[in-house]
C-alpha cells in the first residue's frame, strides 16, 4: 500500500524567543497580546511535544479571553485567527503524538472558530486535517467526506497547493478502498494541479501513487513506468524519505510479479535508507515487506525474526491496516508450517481488520489465504464460503490479480470437493487472467523500463568514471608541476636561508651596538627624569609655601578689614588674591606634571570623558600621592569640597569603596 502523508500546516517562524512575564491584566493592551500569541506559538514550535502542547493551550486561553471582551469587527477577526492557528497547531501535536481523538475534537474547535471568521482557507485546513486523522484510523468514508470537503474550500480560497493534497488524499482513500479507477482519476486530477503549479515533488509524488494504483491493477509495466518516473525526480531534490518509498513500492512490484529475489534488493536498499532516518512508521512496511519476500523464499526464520519486528511497531502506532497485514502474514508462515488452526486464527483477525476499516482488496487477499487454509485443512464446503465473498470483493474492486487468487481457489475446492466441471471453468477464468496479467510482453515490458533506468544510470556512472579520469591525469600533471616547482622553491629557499644567516649576523652585530646606544640614551633620560621629578617637587612645595603664605595674608587682610582701613580697599586686595591664588599656582604645576607623567592628562580624558577639567586636575594632584590638606593648600579650595570631589570621581570611575582611589589613578 502506499505511504500515507502528512501535511505540515501553517507559520515557520526561525528565531527561538523568551516570552516576557505576564503583565498585571490592568496594563495589557488588547493588540498587543496578539504578538504574544505569536511569540507562544514561535516558542511551542521549538520545544519538545508535551511542552509544546501546553503552550499552544495557553495561546489558545488568551485568544478566547480576547474574544470574550469583544471590541470592534476587526480586533475579534485579529484574535479569531490567531485561535485558528492556535488551534489546527495543537491538533497537530496531538496528531503526531498519535493522540487521534484529542486532534479530532481540537480541530472541531479549529472549524468553529474558523466558521465565524468565514475565511475559506482556514475552513480547508481544518476539514483537510480531520481528513488525515480519519485516514489514520482507516475511517475511509468519513475521510473521503472531509477531503471533499477541503477541496471545496481550497478551490474556494484559490488555494492550488491545497487542492492538490485534498485530490491526494481522496486517492489514497480510493485506492485503499479498492476503488482503482475512483484513484487514478484523483491522483490525476492532483497532477493536473501539480503541473498548474509548477510543483515538481508534487508531480513525484503523484507518479508514485499512480504506480500502487496500476500494480493492485496487476497493470505491472504501467506501475514500474510510473516508479522510475517518480524516483528520477526524488533523487534530483534529495527527498531520501520518498526514494525508500519508491524502493519498497518496486520491491512489492516484483513480489508480486513472483520475484521474491529481485524484490529483496530493493526491499533492503529501502530499508537501510530507513534505518538511517529512524523512521518507525516506514519500517513496519520494511520489516512486513522483508518478512513476505522470505516467507516466499521458505527462510522462515528470517520471515518471522522481520514479521515480529513489523508486528510490535504497528501495535505500537496502533494502525489497523498493519496490524492486519501482519496477522495474515503469521498466518501464512503458519500455514506453510501445517499448522492450520493458528494459521485460521491469524486469517480470520486479518480479515475482520480489514472489513472493520473498508479495506475491500485487502480482505479479498485475506479471504483467498483463509479458504486455502481451510482447503487444506478438509473444510471444502467453509472454503467454497470464503473463496467466494473474495470473488465478490475482487469484482467490486477491479483488481486482477484478486479475482485470478479467487478463481485459482476456488477451481481446487470444487476439484476436491468431486465437482471437475465447475473446477474446470474457474481454472479456465483464471487461466485467461493469468495470461492477461502475466504475458511474456507485460514482463518484458518491465525489464525493460528498469534496463532503461539502469542503463540511464550506468550512463551517468561511465560520464562521472570519464570526468573523474580526466580529472585524476590533470592532477598528475599538476603534481609533477608541483614537484618541479618545490625543487626550484627548495634550492631558492637554501640561497635565501644562507643571505638571511649572513644578515642576522650582522644585524646581531649591528643590535649590539644599538643595544649600547640605548642604554647610554636611556641612562641619560632616566637622570633627566629624576632631575625634573626633584624639580616637580621643589615646585609643589614651593607653590604649596606661597599659597599658605597668600591665605595667612588674606586672614590678616581680614582682621585689618575690621580696623580703621578701609575695608572696601582691604577687600579688593583680597579678591585679587584669591582671583591668582589656584591659576598660577596650577599652570605652574600643569607643565611640570605632564613632562614627569606625560599622557597622564590624554589617557585620563580619553577612558573617562565624563570628569570635568576641575575633577582631573585633583586626580593630578592624587597621582602624586598628596593628602586632601596639601591638595586643599594647592588647589586653593576647601578641604571638604576636596572630599567631595574625591567622592564624585570614585563614582565616576565606578571604583568601590574598599578600594583604594590613590591605586587606581596611579595604574592610569
């Protein structure tokens, strides 16, 4: 059977985000929590399945809080979406966690909501994802009505990419409800829509489906036609998933064509693609397909060690249609074991799956592999029964193949049970299919169309041989370039070796005597140095000395302001003091300081242009490792706005205060 698919809905997003704290509902402004739906939804993508599903409910709860408070046509239409969205998506989750019946009634919601906003986009997605889950669950009819349903919707919306997977999905269903003809007018309708827009996978895909349809057909070289068609186009856009599917679909071609070695080879080609993904769901096909083909070969060792692989995976995924291809399988294993009890047993649970779910050519397989059995057991008349409901499926559903198994099984019940001439014509019957199906033409048909492939292949492999030969004599040459060329580096490379030897021997030479030249130079800058730092000091203190002298005559101006002088004069004279006081005093000092510490000054400004020239000119002072009494004395200013100031720059240069501010403007 073919490989059901899953339509990925809605909004990529590629940026991870951290949602802010919940702002206290007084402060939330309405349009703004549409963002925040969008940043739940970004962020639910990102994380594992049950985190993701709770914060898709949470974006959902705010969404109907929203919707609650009403407000203008357009704000609810804003909130409605972001609940569809909210919505298909939590479905979604459900679904891949194959919660089937929790994503059902989630995506109800989703049509609810996406009914009020009337928009026929979302009311396609949501009949196409009810659609999926009723597929999954093998509920054929319901998941016909939905697809209709989507498709009406897509075409609606105008929507092509949607109306191609509803026509897809219809023919998934059609085939697996045996209605060939109903399929391949679906999967044709898809390829029209394919083509419409410029879809190429697409089209893949519907070659792909369209062989399944033509191999149950029994139409074989249609089916190989179709593969090859659809496996050229995966391989071109590297859809590895879609490949395997293709292996494992010409593996079952040629099991069914009664070649259970050459179905091997692709069957395991198939699954080792597979076992590279850690895909469970494809492997249960793998396993079953590997399990029949060794049945077939009577390596029953294998066949079961597969079929018990196939089995667990598809009770797991909890797939009816599985489940029962593995049970007829058993059966067959146990059948070729004689054990016809277990065997009936196996058939019969295979056939009520089949019939529980609509799987009408499926069942007619089943029936045929339960009336042999009984056959061989002695219940003629039990099988006669069984034989005949699966002729009647077969009919029902057009498959060739299924009528030939019914007419060759019933042909050898009514022979036993002593009635030759109505053996006679169902052996006739199905001579007649077996000519149709199996003629030497038809075989050779496909072995041509795989020599084609193989021979288009083989083509590309001898283009790729020549060009990797054409390319193997130039790197030859390039190597013996190559080599010339080192030889000639090798012998250049001595020479310069030898000129840079004789070089450094002078520039040693000549280092030595530069060596000595420095250490005169810097000899005679390091007394310079001293001598200047002598001098800055004899400067400091004599410019400490005037300034006390000036502020012990501007206290006694003072008093003389009090006497019989006049104090207008006396204070003029003290204005002018004061006035001479710090300036002369700093620009004495400023040249002094920056010949002792040159850069001082530049770095100070350039790392922190936040000080004012006031607060550098102390930090001059600190770097000379002067207490606040001698730098009050120098600057001409109090000792507690110096306290202040020392303050302001240990906050400005963010130093702490168990650090000390002399250290830190001395590393400056």
């Amino acid at each position: 059977m073919g490989t059901p698919f899953t339509k990925i809905t809605l909004f990529i997003f590629l940026i991870q985000i951290n949602l802010p704290a919940p702002l206290p509902a007084q402060t939330i402004t309405r349009p703004g929590d549409t963002a925040v739906i969008t940043m739940l939804l970004a962020k639910a993508r990102k994380a594992p399945a049950d985190s993701a599903i709770n914060i898709f409910k949470q974006a959902i709860s705010i969404a109907e809080s929203n919707l609650k408070q009403g407000g203008s046509r357009a704000l609810t239409d804003a909130f409605t979406r972001k609940l569809v969205r909210s919505q298909l998506e939590l479905g979604l989750a459900y679904y891949q966690n194959l919660g089937y019946d929790k994503s059902l009634e989630i995506y109800r919601k989703a049509m609810e909501s996406a009914a009020r906003l009337g928009d026929a986009y979302f009311l396609g997605e949501c009949n196409f994802n009810i659609a999926e889950v009723y597929l999954e669950q093998s509920r054929f009819a319901d998941a016909m009505n939905f697809y209709r349903q989507a498709l009406a919707q897509y075409n609606k919306a105008g929507d092509k990419p949607g109306e191609f997977w509803s026509y897809t999905g219809m023919g998934i269903v059609q085939k697996q409800t045996g209605n060939y003809k109903d399929a391949i007018q679906c999967y044709t309708n898809a390829l029209k829509m394919a083509q419409l827009g410029s879809l190429k996978s697409e089209k893949a895909i519907c070659y792909n489906n369209l062989g399944n349809v033509y191999r149950r057909q029994g139409e074989f070289a249609k089916a190989m036609e179709s593969y090859q068609k659809a496996i050229m186009v995966f391989r071109e856009t590297k859809d590895d998933d879609a490949v395997s599917d293709c292996l494992n679909n010409i593996g079952n071609l040629y099991l069914d064509n009664g070649n259970p070695f050459r179905a091997l080879d692709y069957f395991k080609q198939s699954l080792q693609i597979v076992l590279d993904k850690g895909d469970e769901y494809r492997l249960i096909i793998r396993y079953k397909n590997l399990a029949t083909a060794y049945s077939e070969l009577k390596d029953y060792d294998n066949a079961s060690q597969y079929l018990n692989d196939a089995l667990k995976l598809a009770e797991k995924s909890g797939d009816k249609s599985f489940i029962a291809s593995c049970n007829m399988l058993f059966g067959k294993l146990n059948a070729d074991k004689n054990d016809f009890t277990i065997a009936n047993a196996y058939y019969e649970k295979s056939v009520n799956l089949y019939s529980e779910i609509g799987a009408r050519s499926e069942q007619a397989e089943a029936l045929v592999e339960l009336a042999s059995t009984l056959l061989s057991a002695g219940k003629v008349s039990e099988a006669v029964i069984k034989a005949r409901e699966a002729e009647k499926l077969a009919e029902l559903t057009g498959s060739l193949k299924n009528r030939l198994d019914a007419d060759l099984c019933l042909a050898k019940c009514y022979d036993k049970s002593g009635n030759p001439k109505q053996a006679y014509e169902y052996l006739k019957k199905a001579t007649e299919l077996k000519d149709s199906i199996y003629s030497v033409e038809k075989n050779r048909t496909i072995e041509e169309i795989e020599a084609g492939f193989a021979s288009s292949e083989l083509k590309m492999e001898n283009e790729s041989l020549t060009q990797n030969s054409i390319l193997q004599q130039q790197a030859l040459r390039t190597k013996n370039l190559v080599l010339i060329l080192l030889i000639i580096s090798l012998l250049l490379s001595a020479a310069l070796i030898w000129l840079i030897y004789k070089r450094q021997r002078e520039a040693k030479r000549e280092a030595g005597l530069v060596k000595q030249q420095s250490a005169l130079k810097i000899g005679q800058l390091s007394e310079d140095l001293t001598a200047k730092e002598r001098e800055l000091t004899s400067k400091t203190i004599f410019i400490n000395q005037k300034n006390q002298l000036l502020e012990k005559l501007i206290a006694e101006l003072e008093v003389l302001k009090k006497s019989e002088v006049s104090p207008g004069a006396i204070h003029q004279l003290q204005v002018q003091l004061k006035q001479e006081l710090s300036p002369n005093a700093w620009k004495e000092f400023e040249l002094s300081f920056n010949e002792v510490h040159p850069g001082f000054q530049q770095r100070l400004l350039e790392n922190h242009p936040g000080l004012t020239p006031a607060e550098r000119r102390l930090c001059a002072f600190i770097r000379l490792d002067m207490n606040t009494r001698e730098i009050s004395s120098l600057s001409g200013q109090s000792i507690k706005s110096i306290e202040v100031a020392r303050t302001r720059i240990r906050k400005k240069l963010n130093i702490p205060h168990e650090q000390n501010l002399t250290n830190v403007i001395a590393a400056l």
